[in-house]
C-alpha cells in the first residue's frame, strides 16, 4: 500500500507522509527540521546566571513596588 502523498504548507512541495516522520504531517521533512533555538542570553541581556546581579535586581524592584508614598 502506497503512501499518501500530501503537500507542505509552507513550501507547496509534495511529499509521502511516512509513519515515523518527525515534524508535523502537513509539512515536507525539510520545513519540520527544528529551528535553532536564539533565546539564550547574551553579555548585554538582563537574564543572567550572576546570583549577585539577580539578587540586586530583585531588591530594586521590590522597593519599587512596595516603596511608601509620602
């Protein structure tokens, strides 16, 4: 038994839906590779590892928060 033959929605190529195939099952193998993942920090972002600089930015938001109107 053949196996069906869809079109991407993405590219418009037609391709055989295989059992098996990662990614979605309208789209070819080529557009369901994952894309590379950008959302690690960089030295000029403000999500860090530094506990020093995490802790600092905690402190002023909570006075920033909470700070009494006078």
């Amino acid at each position: 038994m053949p196996f069906p033959i869809k079109t991407c929605v993405v590219c418009g190529d037609e391709f055989e839906l295989r059992p098996g195939k990662p990614g979605f099952a309208n789209r070819c193998p080529v557009c369901s590779e994952p894309e590379e993942d950008t959302t690690k920090p960089t030295a000029g972002d403000y999500r860090t590892d530094n506990a020093e600089m995490n802790e600092a930015r905690r402190k002023t938001m909570r006075d920033m928060l909470y700070r009494k109107e006078s």
